[in-house]
C-alpha cells in the first residue's frame, strides 16, 4: 500500500519543483565596468552584498597564505578609521561585514537592514574598508600571529593534514597546491608592505564582480552599485589561473599522527567549473558518493561494513581542474579493509557505470532539490557568486534541471572511464603507522 | 561627495513590513504538538519532530543511548525496509538527518514543500513501529565508535571539552557525553535501545515543527491523518539530579601533545530560563536577558570589550569568548573562552578576563554600548528569518525544554528593557569564584 501511494507521488511532486520560475537574475555593469548580478528579494528588509574579486589563494604567488592575510586585513580599519572606530561604528548600524578567500576567488560582504538609517553608514563603511585599508603594522602582527597559530593546531588535525597533504600531491608547482592558511615559513616571511601590494593588484574594478540581493529597487541597486566600487582603481584583470596537468602518476603518501582513525583520501585534478564533462561527472559523482546515504559509497563502506562514519567523494569545479577527492575515516587497525573497499566500490563503478535507477534516482535529487539550494538570500548570493565569477548563463538556474535531466548511463560511464584514473590517483593517509602484515 | 553620493542612493529602497511572521500551534487529541510557521517565499518546507530525550536523560553506564537509538531510526520499520526510508527521501529531491543534544533528539526533512504529507508518513511510522535488528545494530556500534573516534577520541580541543564538562558538573546530567563514553559503547544492548525507543517515542513526547510553503489547516489536516491514531502512553517522570551547590573554585590542568597551542576555558554555573520560578526562587526573568546583554558587552561582535581591550588594546589574547546558554533543560553555563599570545601565559589571560569581570561589577556598560547590542539584535532578529531552518530550530528548541515558544517574540523587547544597573548587577551576583571551574589545555603538564 505505502508503494502505491509513493509512486503516485513521484508523479505530482516533481511537478511543481519543475514548474517553479527561478528568481529573476538581472545583470548590468557600474559606470566604471564591474559586472553586477542582482536578485530583488522583497520579503525581508535586508540587504546582502558581497565584491568578488579574483583573489583567491592560486593568486599567492611564493607567498602561501598571502591572499587569505590580505583578506583578513580589509576590515580592520580604515585610513582614517582605526580597526576600533570602524567596528564601533559598523556594529552601531547593525550590520555585519565580512570577507572570505578561497582558491580562486575572494570576497568582502555586508548584511544590512534596508532601512537607509541602517543601510547608509552601513555602506559607506563598507566601502571605505575596501577602497582605503589601513594595513596598520600592529593589525598586521595580530592577524599574522592568529594565522601561526592556526597552522600549529592543525598540526594534531589529521583531517587538515590529510587535505594540505593531498593538494601538494596532486599539483605538485601549480598554484592550487598553496596551503590557503600558508605555510610557517611563508608566514613568518609576510610584511604588511605584500599585503598592501596584494591588495593593489588584485582588488581593482577591472578584477570585480559585484552581488546583490536584496529588498531593493533595481534602481535603489543601481545606485548603491555605482557608489560602493567608484573608487575602486582600475588596475587590471587577475592572470588566468594556469591549466593543470594531472600527474602521470598516482603517490603514495602517508603522515604519521598518533591516533585512534587513519584518514583515508584518495585524489585527483578533477574538473573546471566550463568543462564539456561536468554534468556526466557530477551526475555520475552522485550515484557514486555525493548523494548521502543512498550513494555506492555509503553503502559500501557505512551500511554494509561499519568501517567509517562519513564517507564521501565530490569534484570541486574550479576556474583550472579542481580536487576530485573521495575519503572516509576509520579504525587504525581497518585501514587496508577501508582502502580496499574504497578502491573496489570505485573500480566497479568505472567498469559498469550507474545503473539505469541509480542514475535516475541521483536525478531526481538533484533536481527535486535544487530549490533547496537557492531557497533563501544567502543561498542566492552564493549561487550568484557561483555564476558570475565563472561566467555562467545568466539562465543557468533554469537550464541546470535540463542539463541534469539530459545525462545518460552512457556519458557517465565515458566520461568516468576518460578522466577519473585510478592509477594517477594520490593515496593520501594520516594516522598512526601501521606495520605491514 | 562620497556622502552625498551614498545618501541619494538608497531612495528606491522598499520597505517593507518588519512584522514577526505568523505561527499557529495546536495538539491533537493524543497529546503530539503541532507547530506552523508560514514561509511563502519559495515552495518548499522544513520539517522537523522533537523528541524530548537526549543525553541528559540518560543513566550513568547507559550513556550513548539517545544517540545510538537515533542511528537506528535510521534502518527497518515494520512497513518499510533498510534504507527504503532514505531512498525516498532522496528520490523527491530531499535531505534529511537527525541531531542527538543533551536535551532532545531531531529529525528532519527539507524537500518541496507538497511532500509534506510524506514526511509525516515516515515520521509516524517509525515513531511506533521501528524494528530493532541486532545485526544492523552491530554494524551501527561500529560506525559509532568510529564517530567518536573522529569527533572526540582525535580531537584534542574535544576531549579536553569532555574532560571539562565532566570536572565541571558534578550530579547534574550534563557531565556525560552525549555520544557516551567508549566502555558504555562498548557494553551497549539492543534492550537498552528498546526500552528507550518503548518509553520516549509516543506523541506525547514529541513536537512536530513545520515551517515553509504551507497552510496552516492543511497541515492540521494532515498531522491528524499520520499521526492521529498513535496512541498516547505514560512516559515516566524523570527523577531530578540537580547540581550539588558547588562551594568552592575548582581548577584543573589538561595536557595532551596534541594541544599545540595553550587555552583556556572558563565555566560559570548560572540559570537559564528554564529556572525563572521553578527550580531557585530568587531568579528574576530579567536576569536571564542581563546575562545575554552582558555576554554581548563582552563579546558581541568586533567592537565589544574582549576584542576590543583583549585582542587588539592590550594585545594579551590572539582570541577571546564569552557564550551563555539561557534556553537549556537544565540549569547550564557561562563560559569563557581564550587564546594567550605568544608570550602571555595562561594566568595572564585568566587575570585579564576576571579584570573584564571586575570592570563591569564595579561600572556598569554604558549607554552607547548598550545602544548597539539592542540594535544588533533587532537586525540580527530579521537576518534570522532568510533561514526556514533556523526559525524551525528556535521554535522547536524552546518548545522542548518546556518554554513557550512565544519567547523568541518577545526577545527583542526583553533585550531592549535591559539597563546598564541590571547588567552590572548580574555581574555582581553570577561571577564569584566559587561558582567556577577553570580549565588550562596545555600541551605538556608542568615538571
């Protein structure tokens, strides 16, 4: 009976998900150039903005760590504001500002209420973080010091060993192997002079994207965009990040830490955000471990053996191919069983590709729930982020269901077979030694 | 002209209504409480039920089993098969997952918001017909350990956390873990899991929170549908372990290799809410929201005192914290939380935050301060409705611990009556000594 009435609502539920309009994107460019998305979102009086820039880690150049110090800096001050004086006054408004880095990108972002007694100080605030940074040298050793000190806890962290472990074995001297914390010795080495010369370069209105969403007129928008990057300098448009050449092959590293688990990761260059393979990889990635608990994976290793808590493989498109990592903690004494079974789950489904269900149920999830994705402000931004950083269709939002819909068992299954390799892959463990049986 | 630029710019903002959005609640005849929060802004809902059992309830021996009982939630019930549960779930685009606190267990779906009826199909079904399979449960110790192992065992900020907690707590409930200590998941039956699963999962004992796409009397319609004909059961009275009064300082060194870099933690034993009139006379509801104010003065964002005078001023803290939790079952801590710089020792810090402490007994925050955390929470209180998940979350929380869930109505208001005279006040009266347990995570002991 239960049968019956699910399958019956397989029917009728997917229906209006697909019927559903996305949110109307509208893009434009600011009197000095930088490209603007915008979503109106009238329901509740806020406002969120965020300036991307192409800032990101790959952008550190000998520096590790360079791009996330510069980022840390932009807020701690103005030129006429110390790092006290701006946050009392940001914080009197009630607004939060922030800032992030990544590999490819980096951002500084404002939540305000729209009431334009909160907005205006907000914003102009904001603004003066971004265009005029103090770089004081007392602000500089503080956030220098947090940045060391966060590099020596993650020296007992075998998830965080295991990461940087596996970036450094899958791009060798290509710039996503730069640990976006840094290194002790790079850290040691910054100034405040590279972090105002980072930020010279690459935080210019030529390198900017601007986000906005928000309870606001596309006028009010309009305005607000020309007025927060006026002051931005020009400057120039940040290098192409440079292709990434996959191993020729795989190694093996491990990294001793006493412990209980063994962190298992097995990695590869993976995908760029424009790649003609995205939609069969990505698909084909969720029957086999991005689909949660009903994912191969899971199955294999959680539900059948209770050999890990979580276990998971994704790709990471990025501007150059991004990590395609699957991994999974276990029981130090495990670890060979854990690594076999990974291995095998993965040969398997390069062999044989999804099965018609399986690739039918991955679709359904991802396009029954991509309303979940975008269902609030803060989801939007990211997504807009997403599509004007990589330079997506504006109608991306929309032609993603058809895009999924589209794959077949058979372009997963070439796809898989054409890029992913087990035998380039890195085999990354961190945990305690074990001696060979 | 940057001014000038900026004040013509926001002339085309819309404003709109600031009004709190609209909640109904009602019971159904078997005592299961049904929460409604209207959300229309995309067509789709979270749903969530509250149990209310979590570690807290649990027995010394038997810790875990809250926790463990939620994993196996997740396998065979009498109507569906392993896995079939989470199949469907998936199939329709949704996620789910459970969390297991001190204070209740939670389980959760987002999905479009027609699925509705489905989640209480599923939800109804294993409240009452979970079927507890001993080789399943096997295998799920296993993937336990290994949670613990992951989350506890090789983390060396969480095992000093436990360790503290434990030191911290005497006869109250929340010195346990809520994942159990390792020889209690060791020692762990399928029976205890039963006996359990037999005495808390009732409607009675649950709160189901809904908050989407939804009309209110269709989801009235609905829960009476799924859940209607569950039947009502006694679920026994928890026997009180209130906290021995505590009569002195305690103090401890945790050492661990694995702690690179030194911290400290300091707790303090205040009431929540929940003690407002029931377990101590002498609390005021006031008080509960001049510790709030006073944890905001403290560390409420970058312009309050700790990163103020401690982070940048004096420079004696690479990090400093102050957190209170005012909405937990049982009475519960104010803590604080720091990182030394290099160069600053422990005792330093423990003297620099106390110094905090002492400004605030002897002069009270002044206008200006208060003036921005009122302002900050009034937009805080609005960013907070972007999230269907957070405002289900508020709801369902404070309904399970036995506080109204009006409360977060009113919260705004509550802060905003604070005086600079009540803050100092609860400063004087929370904050002696010999009410706290202060921890030292060091790398190695001290020869």
């Amino acid at each position: 009976m239960n049968k019956v009435l699910c399958t019956a609502l397989v029917g009728w539920c997917l229906w209006p998900i697909l019927a559903w309009s996305a949110p109307r994107i509208e893009r434009w460019e600011t009197a000095n150039g930088v490209p603007v998305l915008f979503v109106a979102a009238p329901e509740i009086p806020m406002l969120k903005v965020r300036l991307v820039f192409a800032a990101g880690s790959a952008y550190d150049g000998a520096a590790p760590g360079l791009a996330s110090l510069t980022n840390g800096l932009l807020g701690e001050g103005t030129r006429t504001l110390t790092a006290d004086e701006f946050h009392r006054q940001m914080e009197a408004t009630g607004a939060q500002f922030g800032g992030g880095a990544l590999r490819d990108m980096a951002w500084v972002s404002l939540r305000t209420l729209t009431d334009p007694v909160y907005a205006e100080p907000a914003l102009k605030l904001a603004c003066a973080a971004l265009t005029q940074p103090r770089f004081a040298a007392e602000d500089f050793a503080r956030v220098r010091q947090q940045m060391r000190a966060g590099l020596l806890q993650e020296k007992s962290s075998p998830g965080a060993l295991g990461d940087k472990a596996m970036l450094h074995a899958i791009y060798g001297k290509h710039p996503y192997a730069n640990p976006s914390g840094g290194t002790e010795t790079s850290v040691a080495a910054f100034t405040p002079a590279a972090a105002a010369a980072f930020y010279q370069r690459y935080y210019v209105s030529n390198n900017a994207l601007l986000v906005m969403v928000g309870a606001l007129t596309r006028e009010a928008a309009t305005r607000i965009a020309d007025t927060l990057v006026a002051k931005l300098p020009r400057g120039a448009h940040a290098p192409a990040v440079p292709p990434v050449v996959v191993p020729a092959a795989g190694q093996s590293v491990h990294i001793d830490l006493p412990g209980e688990q063994s962190h298992l990761l097995l990695a590869q260059p993976g995908i760029t955000r424009s790649d003609p393979d995205y939609f069969p990889l990505v698909v084909g990635n969720h029957v086999l471990g991005g689909n949660g608990p009903v994912s191969l994976l899971f199955q294999e290793i959680r539900e059948r053996r209770g050999l890990s808590y979580s276990v998971d493989s994704h790709f990471e498109p990025l501007a150059a191919a991004g990590p395609f990592v699957i991994s999974l903690q276990t029981e130090a004494r495990r670890e060979r069983e854990a690594q076999q079974v990974m291995h095998e789950t993965l040969a398997a489904f390069l062999a044989e590709g999804p099965s018609e269900a399986a690739l039918l149920a991955a679709k359904h999830n991802l396009i029954g729930g991509f309303p979940l994705r975008i269902d609030n402000n803060n989801k939007l931004t990211e997504y807009l982020t997403v599509i004007g950083f990589y330079r997506l269709p504006l109608d991306y939002l929309e032609a993603y269901p058809r895009a999924v819909e589209a794959v077949t068992v058979a372009q997963i299954r070439d796809a898989f077979q054409r890029r992913v390799r087990p035998d380039h892959m890195a085999q990354i463990t961190v945990g305690p030694h074990i001696a060979p049986p | 002209m940057f001014a000038r630029l900026i004040s013509l710019c926001l002339a085309g903002i819309t404003i709109t209504t600031t009004a709190a959005p609209l909640t109904q609640e009602f019971t159904l005849e078997n005592g299961l409480r049904v929460i409604v929060q209207e959300d229309h802004r995309a067509p789709v809902v979270v749903v969530q039920i509250w149990y209310k059992v979590g570690g807290s309830y649990e027995l010394d021996g038997a810790t875990g089993v809250s926790h463990a009982l939620e994993h196996m939630m997740f396998k065979r019930t009498k109507h569906f098969a392993t896995g079939e549960f989470s199949r469907r779930i998936a199939e329709l685009g949704g996620r789910e997952n459970a969390f297991t606190t001190a204070d209740y267990t939670t389980y959760f779906q987002q999905w479009a918001a027609s699925n509705v009826g489905l989640s209480f199909e599923l939800e109804a079904e294993r409240m009452r017909n979970l079927v507890l399979d001993p080789a399943e449960f096997a295998n799920e110790l296993k993937v336990i350990r290994e949670e613990r192992r992951l989350r506890t065992d090789d983390s060396p900020q969480a095992l000093a956390l436990e360790t503290l907690l434990a030191h911290t707590w005497q006869t109250s409930p929340y010195r346990q873990p809520v994942i159990g200590w390792a020889a209690d998941i060791e020692q762990m039956q399928l029976a205890d899991l039963s006996v359990w699963y037999q005495r808390y999962y009732a409607p009675n004992n649950a709160i189901l929170v809904v908050v989407g796409d939804v009309v209110p009397s269709a989801i009235q319609a609905l829960s009476k549908q799924y859940f209607g004909a569950l039947p009502r059961q006694d679920v026994p009275l928890l026997k009180n372990r209130p906290e021995v009064p505590q009569t002195g300082l305690k103090r401890l060194t945790i050492a661990n290799s694995k702690q690179r870099v030194p911290r400290l933690i300091m707790n303090y034993k205040v009431p929540g809410l929940t003690q407002v009139g029931r377990t101590k006379p002498g609390i005021e509801v006031w008080e509960i929201y001049a510790l709030e104010v006073l944890a905001a003065t403290l560390d409420g964002g970058a312009s309050a005192r700790f990163a103020r005078e401690l982070v940048r001023g004096s420079e004696i803290a690479l990090a400093a914290g102050a957190s209170y939790s005012s909405t937990s079952r049982l009475a519960d801590l104010f803590t604080f939380d720091g990182v030394p710089r290099d160069g600053v020792s422990l005792e330093q810090l423990e003297a620099a935050i106390k110094g905090q402490l002492a400004t605030l007994q002897k002069t009270p925050p002044t206008k200006d301060e208060l003036a921005r955390i009122k302002t900050g929470v009034v937009a805080e209180n609005i960013y907070q409705r972007d999230s269907l998940f957070s405002q289900a979350m508020i709801l369902g929380s404070l309904a399970v611990v036995g506080l109204d869930w009006h409360l977060k109505d009113q919260y705004v208001a509550q802060i905003q009556a604070i005086t600079p005279a009540q803050v100092q006040a609860v400063a004087r009266k929370y904050f002696a000594d010999d009410m706290a347990t202060v921890a030292y995570l060091v790398s190695e002991q001290a020869p």
